[in-house]
C-alpha cells in the first residue's frame, strides 16, 4: 500500500521554487530600489546643474554689456517693463517678472541669486523665485540663514561647485540644492545662483518606478506560478507512475513497466526500474524452472535407486530366508547384488561429480598440456571398449602439437562420456567411431538411432536418458557432466543428429589455446 504525504515531491518542489522566487523578487526589489533612488537622485542632481549652468551663463552674458545687473521691484513704469532697462551708474536694470519669465521658462525650481553687498562683507538674496509660485523667500535675510548655509554659500562664491541638502529645514521640506558661481569675463565671481529642488518630485518618480517593478514582479510571479504548475506535473507524473511500477513489482508483478523515456536522472531511474523489473521475471523463472528440475531431480533419483535398491533387498531376503539355497543360484544372486552396487556406486559418483562441476567454488587442476596427447589417451581407452563389441574407433588429426590450458583429467573424462555413447549406440558394428582433432575442434560421429530433434536442447539435462535397452543401465548423468565440463573450460559444445543416420557432437577448444 502506498502512503500518502502531507507534501509530496510536487508539493516541495513547488515550495521550494515559489520561496526561491519569493526570495529573488525580494532581492531585486531592494537592490532596485537602492539602485534606482541613487540614480534618480543623480540624474535630478544633473539636471539642477544644467540648469543651474543655463541661468549662470545668461546671467553672465548680460552682465558683459555693463559692469553689474540690477533686478527691479517690479512693473511701476514703462521703461521697467522692458525686458532690460538701463539703470543708474552704467547698470542694466532687469525688472523681477521679466527675469521670472527667464528663469521660469528653464526650470520649476526654485532659484537663489545671491550676491555680495554695497560693503563687500555680506551677501543680499537679490531674487528669490518659489518653485510652487505660491510662497516668497524675498524677504529672506542672509544674516538669519543658518551658518551651515552661510558656508556653503561662501563656498561657491569661492569658485567652487556644489551640492546639499542643508536647506531642508529653511524651504519646510526636504530638498536638494546645487550651487555654481558666476563668473565674469575675467572669471572672478560676482555672483551666486541656488536651484532648490524639492525630494518629493523625486520621490513621486522613485515610487512610480517602485510601483512598476511590483507590478512586474506580480505579473512575473503569476505567470512564473503558472509555468511552475506545468513543470511540476511534467516532473511528477513520472515519478507517480515509477512509484506505481515499483508497487507493482513489490507485489509480485514483475512484468510491470513503467515506460518512462526520458534523457535525464528521472529516465535512468525508470529504466533501472524496468531493468529490475525484467530481471526479477526472468529470476522469478528461472527459480520456478529450478524448482521443476529439483521436483524432476528428487523424482529421478527416487526412480533410478528404487529399481536397484528392490533388485538387492530381494535378493537378500532370498538368501536371507533360504529360499535359495542352490549354489549355482546363489552365486548368481551374489551376481546381480554386485551389479546393482556397481550401478549404484556408479550413480552416485556421477552425481557427485556433477555437484562438483555445478559449484562454482570448485577448483580444478589446471595446467598446460598438449590437446592431442589427452585426445589420444580418451581414443586409446575407448577402443577398449569398443573392441568387446567389434566396433572400431577411427581417428584422425592434422596436429601433434596443440597446446592447451585445463584439467587434464576432466577433459578426458569429457570426451570418454561422449565417445562412449558413440561406442554404445552404433548398432552395426561396420560403421566405425570417427574422432577428428582439426584446428583446435574435435568432433566425435557415429551412425547409430540418432536423436529426435525435438530432444536435442533436452540431451545436457540431468538424467535424461533414452529408454532403449541399449541405454539401460545409463545413469543420464553423463551429458550432463560433460557439459558442465565444457562450460568451466569455456569450451563451446554443439551436437547434430539425423534420426537413423550420423550423430556427430563438436567440442571447440581455441579460446583457451595457447601455442607452444
């Protein structure tokens, strides 16, 4: 049974991307807004200096035609609505709306013009325009400005230029101030001009910047919700459907797969879902096959000892009782004990030798011989055999010198079990056994009843056997043995046979040759 999470990984991971954008909106936000509040800050401190420059340089370039320039008080006659009357003592006198008209038309600031007195040892705020045109300064004293102020003002009649915010308090608000001398043609100073600006026309544009960056990061948030959404479930139905797999295969059903084709970490984790999957099956067949051929083992076994276990204990209990008592039935009872003793001695070794084989923990004795002299020794010992039933074992080779890396021993046990069989099954003893050793390949034929095809994959198991009589007392272990021989020697086995006609088994011996 599946659990169920409070927070799935979908859930997380919308989580922990939402607080990574919420962390990120928050980030740029602030270094937004400080960035942006010292730019702006900037820019209105150039455009003051520019403008502080353009009313600087008109206020110098009428000064040139006289010595000085006076500002009137105001519209009390014709000559002081001219744009620029003559004044007493060579002075041009510029009455105080046309100057407003002038300096308004370059700024919405408010503009100082401060210059020295008759005495040289003060100033007089000569103008004063408002920023709002609703509050007047010219009643102004510069006695009564604070001395920070003072200072300041010292400072740019000194030729220096500059920036404050020390006229705060005297305006009512915060401002910022940028202050540029003017100078004549000889570039002495006769003058000062102040442009007042107030913060919250920046601050109006700062907000207004702040208000569109929330904005955005509003719209980029939903839409980034909206994209996530999609993401997540791209991410996590994958993931839902592997966890469904793998439940699928914990209960048992391993030929679930989840089907998940995907190049990254998520793929790779369903392929090595599916891959276990494949293999659990295909163990889960092999344990049930494995489990047949035990059921067939222990059946066998049963079957094959029952045969002379019955053959010995009724013989014994023959003799046992007295039932026979001649000599000459005696002996033949001895006989037939001894046989099934043979037998069953013989049984047992084979299975004792196939469990070997089967062990992969077994060791052999492996060592470099030569292939042919081992082929020999099995042919010599067949002919053995083969001459108690006039059958001949022919051979032939096309090398004498073939070394080779194994077992001397299980080799030769190898290749009797499967010349033997050659020996037993021909049936006319005119048709000889043909051994041929070329390039490393031994192939071992013989004319005999041959094998149905259909038992051809079926000969290697354990304790098949053909039930002719001239296979009766086969233990239907000697295949068996013989391929496992093969296998532990990496030596590839093959068989063909032709029902009624040659039966010819391939033994290839090259991947462990080595030259001498």
């Amino acid at each position: 049974m599946g659990r169920t999470f409070k927070f799935g990984i979908a859930g997380k991971l919308a989580i922990y991307l939402i607080t990574t954008l919420l962390i990120f909106a928050i980030v740029v936000g602030v270094a937004f807004s400080l960035l942006f509040h010292r730019h702006a800050e900037s820019i209105y401190m150039e455009n003051m200096e520019r403008t502080a420059y353009s009313i600087r340089d008109m206020m110098a370039a009428l000064a040139r035609h006289q010595g000085s320039i006076v500002i009137g008080e105001g519209n009390s006659s014709p000559s002081d609505r001219d744009e620029f009357a003559p004044g007493s003592g060579g002075e041009f006198k510029l009455s105080r709306d046309t100057f407003s008209r002038l300096v308004s038309g370059l700024t919405d600031s408010t503009v100082w013009m401060v210059a020295p007195n008759d005495q040289g040892d003060s100033f007089d705020l000569l103008f004063l325009l408002p920023q709002d045109g609703t509050k007047h300064y010219n009643d102004t004293d510069y006695t009564h400005l604070d001395t920070d102020v003072q200072v300041f003002i010292q400072q740019i009649y000194q030729g220096k230029e500059g920036n404050t915010t020390l006229f705060s308090d005297l305006m009512g608000r915060r401002t910022l101030t940028v202050g540029v001398p003017i100078l004549r043609e000889d570039r002495s100073v006769m003058g000062v001009v102040l442009i007042h600006k107030a913060s919250s026309t920046m601050m109006e544009t700062y907000q207004g910047g702040l208000m569109i960056l929330f904005m955005s990061i509003l719209m980029a948030m939903l839409i980034g919700c909206g994209c996530l959404a999609l993401v997540v479930r791209k991410f996590s139905k994958p993931l839902v459907r592997i966890n469904q797999t793998a439940l699928l295969i914990s209960e048992g059903d391993y030929t679930a797969q989840s089907n998940v084709r995907s190049y990254d970490e998520v793929g790779m984790l369903a392929e090595t879902i599916d891959a276990m999957g494949a293999k659990l099956q295909a163990a889960s067949e092999e344990s049930a096959h494995l489990m047949q051929l035990r059921q067939e083992f222990v059946a066998n076994i049963s079957h094959e000892l029952r045969t002379p276990v019955t053959v010995m204990r009724g013989s014994l209990e023959a003799l046992c009782d007295h039932v026979v008592t001649e000599p000459d039935m005696v002996a033949k009872y001895h006989r037939e004990l001894l046989k099934e003793s043979v037998y069953m001695q013989r049984l047992v070794n084979d299975l004792l030798d196939l469990s070997r084989l089967q062990n992969t923990g077994f060791s052999m004795n492996i060592q470099t011989f030569n292939l042919f002299d081992c082929i020999s020794d099995s042919v010599r010992s067949g002919r053995r055999v083969a001459d108690n039933r006039q059958i001949t074992v022919d051979f032939e080779y096309d090398s004498t010198e073939w070394m080779y890396e194994g077992d001397y021993d299980r080799i030769r046990q190898m290749l009797l079990i499967v010349l033997d069989n050659g020996i037993k099954f021909t049936e006319v003893p005119e048709h000889p056994v043909r051994v041929v050793f070329k390039q490393g390949v031994v192939s071992i034929t013989n004319i005999g009843p041959g094998i149905p095809e259909q038992e051809l994959s079926s000969i290697f198991e354990r304790f098949y056997k053909s039930r002719s009589e001239t296979n009766k007392n086969g233990t239907g272990l000697g295949l068996a043995i013989a391929k496992q021989i093969a296998i532990r020697h990496s030596v590839g086995i093959s068989v063909r046979s032709i029902p009624g006609g040659k039966t010819t088994f391939w033994f290839d011996f090259n991947i462990r040759h080595k030259n001498s």
